[in-house]
C-alpha cells in the first residue's frame, strides 16, 4: 500500500552540511518538488560543457543542419530511456544504485556504484575542463594573462576545490546552486544569441557536400550516429545519478509528474546544445583552425569569436555552469560510495573521488588526446549503463513498483538474507542481461577516430550498438524471468508481470542491527 504522506520538516540550512547517505530518507525530511528535480537535472547540463558536447557534431564534419538533426535525436532518445528512471527515489528514498539491489543482488548492486563513478569522473572532468579553459581564456583576452600550463593548473585546481565545497555541504546546498545556474545560464546563453546572431549562417555545409570524395562520403553516417551518441550520452549520464535527487521527493507523488520532470529537464538541454552547434559552424568557418580534428578547441575559437563585450559573460557561463555540471555529477558518486566503503563518511567518501578525478582531469588534459578522452569515455557510459537502465525499467514493471525498503538497506548495513538475497548477493539473471548486452554494445561500437570496437565494422561503418544492446537487455532479461523464475517473495502482494515466480524461503536477514525476521515488512509501491 502506498505510505502515508507525513508532516514535512522545515528544510534544514543551507551551510548544515548534509548528515544522510543512502539510507532510505524519512518522509519528514523529503521536501522536495518534482520542479526542484526538473532545475537540478536541467541546471546539470544547462553549462558551458554541454556546449562542447553540441559543437561535436561539427568537429564531426556535419553540416549546421545535419548537426541540429543529430542533436534533437540524441536528446529526445536520451530522454526518453532517461526519464522512467526518475521514479525509484521516490518510491524507496535511496539512490538508484541501491534501488537496484532488488534486480541485481544484494552485491549486484555495486555495478550501479561503478557506473556512477565512470559518469561522475567523465562529467566533472567535462565540466572542470571546460570552465577551466575558458576562465583561462577569457582573463587572457581581458588582462593578458599567460596561457601557459601553469595557468591552467591553477585553474582547474581552484574550480575542482570550489565544486567540491558544495558537494561537501550536500543536496540543499547543490539545489541552491542549480536553481541560480539554471536562470542566470539561460540569461547568459540569449545574450549569447545575441553576440553570435549576425553571424550565424544556418547554411554551413560541413565535410559531407556534394562535391566531396567518395571516401568522405562514405563516413557520413558513421559521423551522424557517433555526433548523436555523443549528445545521447548526456541524458543517459544522469541514469545513475537520478534516485539521488529523486530520492528527496515524497513517495505519494504522482509518478507521472516526477518522469515528466526528468523527461522535460532533458528536452531543455537543447538550449545549450545548439548554442554549442551554432558557434561551432561560426568558428569553422571564421577560425577553422579551431575545429582541426587533429587538435580541436572549441573554447578558444569561441573566445577568439566572441565581441569583446561577451568575454565576462563567457567566464560568467564557464563558472556557473561549470559548478552546476561538476556539483550534479560528483554529488551523488560520493554519497553512493560512502556506502560501498562503510569506513568513509559521505563527505570523506565525496573527497575520495573528487580527488581521483581530479588525477583524472590533468591526466587527460596534459597527457592524453583531450577529445578522444571525451567520446571514448561517452561511449563507454552508453555502452555499459543504459543495459543496466533497461534491467532496472523492466524490473520495476515486473514487480509492480513494489519494494522491500528495509531489505534495499542489507549491502549498506553489512548484513546477509533478506529478499534480495537471491544466490549469495547476486542475482544472476539481471547481472547476466548487463553484462552480456554490454560487451555486445562495446563490441559493435564504430565511431570513427575515436573508438571502433572489434566487431564495429559488421555494419558498413554504422554503429548500431545502442540499439543492439538495448534489444539484447530487453529480450535476454525477460527471456531469464520467465526461464528461470525468481522467489515469489520478491514480487509483493499482487504477484510478478511477464514473468514466473517460485515459491522459496526468504533467508532471514542476519548482521549488525538485523530486524526480528518475523516482523512484517514496510514495503512501498509503486503507481
């Protein structure tokens, strides 16, 4: 039976450094809106770095037109897989990782902890390169700063420390600075039509004209699906990362106004991705050096395009959006590994992995191919976690939207049993249909350039292994249900959907702060 809406609390202090990890949230404490969902997710991408991502279409060699098609279908595919993933944070008040103990194991679970650790290194680092740069670049244009590494370090340092003060300080505190990102970006990203409109030629032509060689010709569609994968990869990159703003809602709230707010907050992406699109055919063809697929820098042709008016709104952009994308990727990888790791608090677990990737940041930059390092890591955030997405979306409709909270907890209090227990923590059939449909999808990955996997030229250089792997998640899951049933103890009380279940015990569950195994369960569900 759903819960009983309680009595909110009043929302604690902004400076009140957050005390809960992946506990499930007590419904006094969940005051938050489906609208405070909509302005996290939208004021994550809503940043400088989501217009890098826009402008990969033209580092791609697509025409202004062909880019736009790329984008929207990225974007509203991404959406679309996004978006149911919105309701388990209600419904249980954990993070989707834990959540997914419920369809991978008790020990699956740490595959959702892992996926969050790739997005969250991927995504800050984005986001602290981005800004980083064009900080950088900006007081050059202004003050004449030196453009030397020594200035980018002091740079990305400073950035990386400010973003993680705020995901020290948790949810509210992040809120605060997303509901600020989201208006003053948006504001900052008109002006930027502004600057750029007189400019802008919507007839760009790109690499792929009719005049070019049959050999260029051939990489048109090969260059499509990679341009729209990339852009894809934005909306799937928050799949791990939505029960930890979700979680914050009250479980009685209509789930279609919680999937429509993650839908909507994607579909508003647009505006940064497209101004990335624009400028970058402005830079191709004003400062072409800029887009040279051999060392592209979006950043500085940006700058070097930019009236010299629009430099302070430019290093406004980088700064607040920069801190919105950084705060919203590496919030919620701490507060799940606080968990994995029962030695670190929260806020010792978010220092952690805002140092590692911090490691990661100047790695990529001064030592590997800045662009290769983005889409590779894009691609391999597609490939691994949008299986796991579909496991976790057929899982919920085929329990019904019920769930055994208490038991979600067994992994995070280091107990045993439970009803999630399945074979010793894990539960084969869902580990199974991710890992399977992830290697699938890495192996028939084709993105020219940046990473082709061994079976990527099967398809004439078209890389079909999003929608292979998403099909081979689908089918090989609910094949594993109806095959090989789980325990009927796992379904609730109005029984398993388009799978069989089997009747078993349930192992009690056992550890430090157990629960007398013959008290009845708090179980939610969901609409």
């Amino acid at each position: 039976m759903p819960e009983t809406p309680a009595s909110p609390a009043a929302p604690p202090s902004l400076t009140e450094v957050e005390t809960h990890g992946v506990e499930r949230i007590p419904d006094a404490d969940r005051t938050a809106t489906p609208f405070d969902l909509f302005r996290v997710a939208f004021g994550g991408a809503n940043t400088f770095s989501t217009c890098v991502l826009g402008a990969f279409p033209i580092l791609f060699g697509l025409s202004f037109w062909q880019g736009l098609a790329a984008t929207l279908l990225g974007v509203v595919v991404g959406a679309l897989i996004l978006c149911p993933m919105a309701v388990f944070g209600p419904v249980n008040g954990t993070n989707n990782a834990v959540s997914s103990s419920a369809h991978l194991g008790v020990h699956g679970r740490v595959i959702g902890s892992f996926l969050s650790l790739l997005t969250a290194v991927a995504f800050f680092s984005i986001s602290v390169w981005s800004s980083g740069d064009a900080l950088v670049g900006g007081a050059h244009r202004l003050f004449g700063l030196d453009r030397g590494n020594l200035s980018y370090v002091v740079a990305y340092a400073l950035f990386a420390g400010l973003v993680l003060a705020v995901c020290v300080y948790g949810f509210r505190f992040m809120l605060f600075v997303n509901k600020i990102a989201v208006t003053s970006a948006t504001v900052l990203f008109l002006l930027g039509a502004i600057a750029f409109g007189g400019d802008f030629d919507p007839s760009y032509a790109g690499a792929f004209t009719a005049s070019a060689d049959p050999a260029t010709k051939a990489l048109f569609w090969p260059s499509f699906i990679g341009a729209a994968l990339i852009v894809l990869s934005n909306p799937v990159s928050f799949g791990a990362f939505l029960g930890d703003w979700s979680r914050y809602i009250p479980a009685h709230t209509p789930r279609r106004k919680v999937v429509t707010a993650a839908f909507l907050s994607q579909i508003a992406t647009l505006l940064p991705f497209v101004f990335g699109l624009a400028t970058a055919s402005i830079i191709a063809k004003q400062a072409p050096k800029y887009v040279d697929p051999a060392a592209p820098d979006f950043v500085g042709g940006l700058l070097a395009i930019s009236p010299t008016w629009f430099f302070l709104p430019v290093c406004l952009l980088a700064l607040i959006g920069g801190m919105s994308t950084g705060t919203t990727s590496l919030y919620g990888t701490g507060l799940d590994f606080s968990s994995v790791f029962p030695r670190l608090s929260r806020v010792q677990a978010t220092l952690v992995v805002g140092v590692l990737s911090i490691a990661f940041i100047f790695i990529g930059r001064f030592g590997l191919n800045l662009v290769q390092s983005i889409s590779t890591f894009a691609t391999m955030i597609i490939t691994c976690t949008t299986p796991w997405m579909v496991v976790m979306m057929l899982g919920f409709y085929t329990r019904r939207g019920w769930y055994d909270p208490d038991a979600l907890q067994v992994f995070n209090r280091r107990q045993r049993g439970g009803r999630y227990w399945f074979s010793h923590g894990w539960n084969w059939r869902g580990m199974t249909a991710w890992w399977v449909s992830a290697v699938i999808g890495v192996l028939f990955t084709d993105i020219p350039g940046q990473f082709v996997g061994p079976l990527g030229g099967l398809a004439n250089g078209v890389d079909i292994s999003l929608p292979l792997s998403l099909a081979v998640a689908a089918v090989l899951f609910l094949a594993l249900l109806r095959l090989f049933p789980e325990p009927r103890a796992a379904y609730g009380p109005h029984g398993a959907r388009l799978a069989r279940t089997v009747e078993s015990p349930v192992p009690p569950i056992t550890g430090p702060g157990a629960r007398d195994e013959n008290a009845p369960a708090l179980a939610v569900e969901g609409g």
